[in-house]
C-alpha cells in the first residue's frame, strides 16, 4: 500500500520525443491513523510535513474504518482521508489518496471481521 501525493509529472519518452507519459510520484509523505482518547471517543490524526489535523469521529464511523481494515485495508485509509477535514490548512482532500488494490475478501476475512465484530458490541455494551 502506497501514499501518493497526487502531483503528476510528464515526461517525453521515446527517441523522437513524440510520445507523452505521465508519471505519478509516489511514496509515503503523510500518516494517518486512529487513536482511542476515553469513551467511545476517537480521533483522526493526519499528519504532512508540518501540518497536523486532528479530526473526531463517530463510534460508526470507527466500526466502518475497522470493518474496512480486515476486508478493504486501502479503502480503509482512503475513508479516513475521507473524513479529515482539510480548512485552515494548504492542501484539500484530492491532494492525498493511498493507491493499490484491495484483493476481495474471503470467506475466512469475512468470517474473521464478524466474530471481531461481535466481541466489540459485546465490550461496547460493558461500558453503558
């Protein structure tokens, strides 16, 4: 799975210099990860160079970016970058976007995310 700023370069290839071909740079520039902060509550953290946002998400929007992990991972981290909120900063949304193809799941990924999925209701449930 690769980070991508989404600058794009054309080059001319070839002897003749007729054809033109574009290059994506790709690499990992930014992070973005979850964190728990105290009951039920979650952040986004994105971080590039020297900008950091933090952005809260619901306790659905956290069962979806988890279900996503086992079966889409890089969707997964495209749904958070989904969900950050990019004002007051230099860049937007389509500056950023993680490329790769997730593989569909299989039955054993599906079966593993629903006893994963049963056992976080269950601890959701000890704490009301």
């Amino acid at each position: 799975m690769f980070s991508e700023i989404n600058k794009r370069t054309t080059i001319i290839a070839g002897a003749k210099g007729k054809k033109l071909k574009n290059i994506i740079k790709t690499n990992k520039p930014f992070s973005i990860r979850v964190i728990y902060i105290r009951y039920s509550v979650y952040d986004i953290i994105f971080t590039y160079q020297e900008t950091t946002v933090f952005q809260p998400i619901s306790d659905e929007q956290y069962m979806e970016y988890r279900k996503l992990c086992y079966l889409r991972p890089i969707r997964a981290k495209n749904y958070l970058l989904d969900l950050v909120n990019f004002e007051g900063t230099p860049y937007c949304r389509g500056d950023f976007h993680f490329i790769g193809m997730d593989d569909e799941p299989t039955k054993a990924m599906i079966a593993l995310w629903q006893e994963i999925e049963k056992s976080l209701f269950k601890r959701d449930n000890q704490h009301t």
